[in-house]
C-alpha cells in the first residue's frame, strides 16, 4: 500500500517536473544549455553522455591509477603503480569510475551544494557498471560512506559520499553501514589544499566509533573523488586498525595528473577530501 502510495507519489512528482520544464524552462547546471525535456537531473544529453566514461588503461592493479608505462602496456611488468609499490596505500583495492573532468567537477558540485538528491542514485549506478567490469566479483559484508564531521554535516545538512554510498548498497544487495567510521578532526577551512596538505589533513582524522562491530568485516568505502588517494587511505587504516578484514574503496572520479585546472565558477571545489 505505502509502496503504490510512493510510486504514485514519484509519478506525480515526474509529471509536475516534465510540465515545470515546459512552463520553466531550465539551463543545464553543467553547460547552461536550454533543458528540452522534464528530467530528475537537470543535465543535458550531450553533458549525461559525457559524465559517462572510462578511465584510460591500464590501471594500477591496487589503487586503479592509470599508469603510462610502455613496459606495462606491453604486458611485461605486473600493472602496479609506484604508490602501490611502496605500499602507500592501506586499502586493499580502490577503484574509480571515470576521469575528474570539469563537467565532472560540475556534476559532483551539484550533488554537494545543488541540491539534486538524485543524482546520488545516477552515480551509485554508474558504480554498479564499474563493479560488474571488474575480474574479481566483489564480496563484502558492508558498504561504509567517508564520514564528513560533524559541524561540516551540521552546515551542509548531508553527506555528499552518503548520497551515493546508500543507493550503491541497495543495488547491490549489501548492508548500509554509515556509522561505523566518523570523522573525528574537522577539515582545514583552507579550500585547496596541496598534495602533502591533503595528506596531513586527514591523517589520524577518522576512527571507527566506538560501538561499532568492525572485526573480520569486509568493507566497501565510497567516496565521490579519488584525488590523491589520502581520505581512503585514511579511513581504510581506521577500519583495518579495527579489525577489518577487506577494504575497497569505490569512488565516482579520479583526478589524474593531466586535469585540468578548475576553471571559474567553481573555485570552491574541494575535491572531496
Ligand atoms: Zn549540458
Ligand atoms: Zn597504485
């Protein structure tokens, strides 16, 4: 009953959205192009197509980075970048969906200060594509959001890796785990952060709470940008000091060493971490 009541109640709301934008009509919150059709995101064809690509190969086989390596395209050396090689990283796997491009930068603005709530479910999604690729099934018995803090979460009213992270643990038929990792330093008020800044920003800056059940778990950990990689990092090492048997972290874009810098108009970008 409850659930017809929805469904009509999205229906609705679908009609309402599709007469909005004839009586409205909407830019695209990527390219500012007239929107022709009612939609739940409000991005155009030619901005949802480009949203929806792959990384470059091949890719580290630990963090996914895309590594340039003549020895590795060739197939002569194990696909394994050299963060990985100096055991950087605490993560077991980490994985991404696609480039950190601007129109990228722009769609994940929107999911952090637009309010466009579905959109969360469009990348949780296009996670879902990004896991059936993988060689390997994925097992895991939880899938944990990176945690914002709580005067972050208290200002913003949500968490932008939960939005994804939610939806993502729905369709794939794994427990939603949120509470098991909070932040427990806020972040620097400092937008842009360099390299190493990120790094000590968010060292020692997660624990897993203190209730939480952790040991022998196996743990999906979402995040919207992999950047350098420090906030998976980190989360990973609280969820493995507790007793976590598996962490892989999944995140909807990368940055890579060619992204373009932010261009104005979105500045405050803060690349997830
Ligand atoms: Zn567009
Ligand atoms: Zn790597």
């Amino acid at each position: 009953m409850a659930q017809a009541a929805n469904s009509l109640r999205s229906h609705f709301r679908g009609m309402c959205e599709a007469l909005a934008s004839l009586v409205f009509p909407a830019p695209c919150r990527i390219c500012a192009q007239i929107l022709d059709t009612g939609s739940r995101i409000p991005f155009c064809h030619p901005c949802m197509e480009a949203l929806q690509q792959t990384l470059p190969e091949p890719q580290c086989s630990r963090c996914g980075r895309p590594i340039v390596s003549t020895a590795v395209a060739g197939g002569i050396s194990q696909p394994e970048c050299h963060l990985c090689r100096s055991q950087v990283y605490s993560f077991d796997l980490a994985r991404s969906y696609g480039a950190y491009t601007p129109r990228m930068a722009r769609a994940i603005l929107q999911l952090k200060y637009g309010n466009v709530a579905p959109l969360g479910s469009w990348f949780a999604r296009r996670l879902t594509l990004l896991i059936a690729r993988q060689p390997d099934p994925f097992v895991a018995d939880a899938v944990v959001p990176v945690p914002l803090d709580h005067g972050r979460m208290r200002e913003r009213g949500f968490n932008q890796a939960e939005l994804i992270a939610r939806p993502l643990a729905h369709l794939i038929g794994i427990p939603f785990r949120s509470y098991l990792l909070v932040r427990t330093r806020p972040r620097p008020c400092q937008l842009r952060l360099t390299r190493r800044e990120r790094w000590e920003t968010v060292r020692g800056a997660y624990a897993t709470h203190k209730m939480a059940q952790v040991d022998k778990l196996r743990v999906i950990l979402v995040d919207d940008v992999f950047t350098t990689g420090a906030t998976l990092d980190a989360c990973s090492r609280a969820l493995k000091e507790a007793g976590a048997a598996r962490v892989v972290g999944l995140t909807v874009a990368r940055a890579l060493l060619q992204s373009p810098a932010p261009e104005a108009g979105w500045q405050d970008q803060d690349f997830g971490e």
